[in-house]
C-alpha cells in the first residue's frame, strides 16, 4: 500500500496550462494578438532602454529608474509570453513541473523588482517637486544605485525563498492549471501535501513587499498633489504635473489590477474575469509603459530624434 502511494505521489511531472480555452477557432487569432502585443512591447521597452544608455542628457535619476523599468518589462512579459504563443501554434499547452518553478520564480521576481521600482520613482517625483531646490543633492546617483540594488535583492530573496517552499511539495494530482502562467495559488491548489506554510510566507512576504512600496507611492502622490494645487499660476501646474502624469497613470493600471487579481475574495464566477485583469498587469502594462513614457514624455522624443539623426549621419 506505501508502494502505490509513493508511486501516485510522485506520478506528476507535467502540468497543463488551461490558459484561454482551447477552442481551435481562437488559437490563431490569439496569437496574432498576443505576437502583435509582445512585439510592440519589446520593441518599445528595449529602445527606451537604448535610449536611456546612449543619450546623456537622459542620465538623470527619472530616466535612471525609467531605463530599470523597462529592462524589467522585457525579461517579465518573456518569462511566458513566448511559451503561451507556441501553445496556441501547436496545441501544447503542457510545462513540466520544475518549468513551472522556474516561471514562477522568474514572474514573481520580476513583479516584485517592478513594485520596488514603481516606488522608487514616484520618491523622486516627490524630491524633483516638492523639493526641487535639494533634489540633486537629496536623489544622489548612489542613491540611484542603491534603491535600484535593493529593489531586485529584495526580488530574488523573496521569490528564492517562496519557490523553495513550493518546490518542496507533492503534486498527486489534478495536473490542470486555470491560467495562462504558473502563479501560487493555481499551482499550490493542486499540491497533495500541507500549504499552510507556503500559504503563510507567502502571503508575509506579499504584506511586506506590496505594503510599504505601495504606500510610499501613495504618499508620494498625496504630497505632490497637494504641492502642485498650491503652484498659484495655471501654467506652473500643467509643466509640474506633466512630469508626472505618465508615471501615474502607469501606477494607476498596474496597480488597480494587481489589487483586483490578489486582494478580493476568489470565487468560481470572477474566474474568468481574474484571467482578464490578470492580461492587464502582466500582458498589457509592459505594453502600455512605453507607449505612455513616448508618447507623453517630449524627453524621450527628444532623445529619440537625436539618435536618428546621428544614425543618418553615419549612412
């Protein structure tokens, strides 16, 4: 009787990933947008990326942290991206277990460095207009450095030590994950064995690296709201509110869907609607940011219009 259950428990290898259904109409329209979606995402986040190395009038805190954020954005929509269109051309929809690890560890540390990261900058949006007189003695750039170091440290210690945990548990069986990606709680749900403790420290450690971050966002933009109400000319507004709206409104998405997908209750019905707002944060945003940042940020524009220029040049 141990023997059968030994076997049963370890008979597990593979997981199969539900994703969006598998209705042979869908499959190619699927890819096509997501293709469309993930080229445009790249494209956009690898050249402010180029952008913010080359051109040194953007070697600036804002851009410092901007340039972070979209190196993250890259490697975070290509932890499953590429994997989830393969499954649309080929009907594949299987990863193997320890895959599924390490698609976890990587979405989850990613997420986690982009929180720290989304904070960071809207700390220096406060410094560049609440105190603009000391911002560039107060955002030092081994200020930059640090807070940078701190955000992806903070990142790979949570995720390395979260993965351990789920690794560490028996999955007897069911195999079907209703997701398109491998996260805690669709994975966990099918574990044989006790989840308290995983339960447990993931969800401190969510408290501890969401709260805080989020809150300095928060307050962040309580104090620069207030700051920019008190600018007495019209004109002193819009210029002041301009350097940040973009950041806001990244702020806003992501974290409105983050707030959807972990923070209400899980019930059967919104399923399919967690899917959705899922899409948002780790689909949509690393698609949107860019796109934000060049469309509304004439820094960037700027930049971009150099290096075409010198590109023309050396033809």
């Amino acid at each position: 009787m141990e023997h059968v259950k030994t076997i049963n428990e370890t008979t597990i290898t593979t997981f199969i990933l539900l994703g969006f259904g598998n209705a042979p109409q869908l499959q190619i329209p699927l890819f096509l947008v997501f293709l469309i979606i993930y080229s445009v995402s790249l494209a956009g986040n690898i050249t402010i990326i180029v952008l913010v190395t080359l051109d040194h009038h953007l070697h600036i805190p804002m851009y410092f942290f901007l340039g972070n954020l979209s190196c993250v954005e890259t490697f975070y929509s290509s932890t499953f991206l590429p994997r989830m269109l393969a499954s649309f051309l080929t009907g594949d929809r299987s990863i193997s277990v320890g895959g599924c690890f390490v698609q976890f560890y990587c979405f989850g540390t990613f997420l986690l460095v982009e929180i720290y990261l989304l904070a960071s900058m809207s700390y220096d949006r406060y410094l560049a207009i609440c105190k603009p007189l000391q911002y560039a003695t107060l955002m030092s750039r081994r200020l930059c450095f640090v807070m940078s170091a701190a955000s992806w440290l903070c990142g790979i210690a949570v995720m390395t030590l979260v993965t351990g945990l789920m690794s560490r548990l028996k999955y007897c069986g069911p195999h079907e994950i209703d997701h398109f990606l491998c996260d805690l709680a669709p994975v966990i749900n099918l574990s044989c064995s006790d989840t308290t403790l995983v339960t447990l420290v993931a969800f401190t450690a969510s408290v501890i690296d969401s709260f805080p971050p989020f809150l300095l966002t928060l307050l962040s933009y309580v104090c620069i709201i207030a700051a920019i109400v008190q600018i007495p000319s019209s004109d002193g507004r819009k210029k002041a509110f301009s350097t940040c709206s973009s950041h806001l409104t990244v702020v806003s998405i992501f974290y409105g869907s983050l707030i959807f997908v972990y923070a209400l209750p899980k019930k059967d019905v919104l399923r399919d609607v967690d899917k959705f707002f899922s899409v948002f944060y780790t689909v949509l945003t690393p698609l949107i940011n860019p796109l934000i940042y060049s469309l509304r940020n004439k820094e960037i524009k700027k930049a971009l219009r150099r290096l075409v220029n010198n590109y023309r040049i050396f033809e």
